[in-house]
C-alpha cells in the first residue's frame, strides 16, 4: 500500500467507519496499522491498531483503537468526510455579509469548492473572483474561530480583487479611523478586523462592523502622523497541508 490516494481513502473510510459507530473494516485496519509500523516501527498507536484488527470478537477495542490511531497520525477529515466543517464555513461567511452590508458592498459572496485547489473551499464574489491563496481547508474549518478568520480572509481578498483595487487602490474594509487595509485575525478568542496601520489595532470585530464606522471616513481626510499606507499584503500566511 505505497500508493497515497490508496492509503488516504482508507484512512477516509476508517474515519467514517469511527465517525458513525459502524464496523470498522478489520482487514483496511490492519493494513493501514501496518504500513505505518513501515515506517515508525514504535508507533503505538498502530500497534494497537494492528493487535486490535486481528483479535476477535472486540469490536469496542477495535473502535477505539482506530480511533485513537487517527488521532496520534493527524488524521484531518475533507469535507466530505466532515460536512459540519463546511457548515461552519458557511456560518463563518455569514458574519462576513454583515460586514460587508454594514460598509456598503450590496453583491453577493459564496462559497465553491474550486478545481485548482482539490479539497478547499474559496470564496467567490460576484464578480467570479476567488482571491489570491490557496483557499480554505477543511483543517482550517476544524473550530468556529479558525473558520472565521479563514472565511473571512479569503473574502477580503475575493472582494478586493471585484473591487480592482490593484487599480482603484481600494481595500476592503477599509479601517474607519485610517482608511487602511485591515486583515481578519484571531485574538483573545476573537475573530477582529485588524488595520494594517502601524503596529495595528481592532478597527472591527468580524462580523459585527458597525454602519456608522465607514461614513467617519469621509471626515478623516488624510492619515495620522506615523501611519503609512501599505498594500495588501499576505497578512495572514497560515501552514497549510
Ligand atoms: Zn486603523
């Protein structure tokens, strides 16, 4: 079992099989256990999950076994596997359209799963752009404040692009106290608009961007001693798998 696609679709199905307290398949177990005993001779978990696979009759060792070996591997479900996290995604956008009515925007924002990045999700505007990176993972959907500040990244950029700024300059949203940039991040348990200013400050929690804030705008003509403007940037580069 050298093959990865081979190896990942059983583990997959191994995940499924734990997932929906089915019968885990005592013959993929034993094969996946011992591919990773290939190559970590000392991995207990896969020894566990090799003894477990062929003892009879237990399927509550079995179970939890696999279970546990999953975990110890890093196993990370896609979104087929875990259509929760895609939900949660679809949740996470849904502050993101608070924002963007909240500073204006009237188009539409949804998410895809495109072609270039197998296994992410993106999201595309109205317009058909769907940003600059990779798109999100299903890992990055794995808590409610990962997938936030992940959604809502991957908007900004979406939006960005509709918006032209590489031509029109504009960035989106726009920090209510500098005009600046501002990138999603997750702070003290919090997914906040963070302007790109300086050292940087909350200009808006995700999600709940006040109405108010961008009509200050237009009464800050120009910007405080000490800030300068910077582009888009790859703010928020995360390790990705
Ligand atoms: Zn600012």
């Amino acid at each position: 079992m050298d093959d990865g696609s081979e190896l990942e679709r059983r583990l997959d199905a191994l995940y499924v099989a734990v997932r929906d307290s089915a019968t885990v398949d005592r013959q993929a177990a034993f094969d996946i256990a011992m591919n990773e005993l290939e190559y970590r001779p000392l991995h207990a978990e896969a020894r566990e999950l090799a003894e477990a696979s062929v003892a009879d009759d237990d399927e509550t060792r079995l179970a939890s076994a696999a279970a546990a070996f999953l975990d110890a591997y890093g196993y990370e479900p896609g979104f087929e596997q875990a259509p929760e996290r895609f939900a949660r995604l679809e949740r996470a956008l849904d502050a993101v359209r608070a924002d963007m009515r909240a500073t204006g925007l009237t188009g539409e924002v949804r998410l895809v799963r495109p072609g270039w990045i197998p296994g992410n999700a993106a999201v595309k505007t109205w317009a058909g752009d769907q940003g600059w990176t990779g798109g999100i993972s299903s890992s990055d959907a794995a808590d409610d404040l990962s997938a936030l500040v992940a959604v809502a990244e991957q908007a900004r950029q979406a939006i960005m692009e509709s918006l032209q700024y590489q031509s029109t300059g504009r960035v989106w949203p726009a920090c209510p106290a500098h005009g600046l940039g501002t990138s999603p991040e997750a702070r003290h348990g919090t997914g906040l608009w963070w302007c790109d200013g300086g050292d940087g400050h909350v200009s808006a929690e995700v999600g709940h961007w006040a109405a108010w804030q961008q009509s200050r705008l237009s009464r800050i003509p120009r910007l405080p001693a000490g800030i300068t403007r910077r582009g888009p940037g790859l703010s928020l580069q995360r390790a990705r798998q």
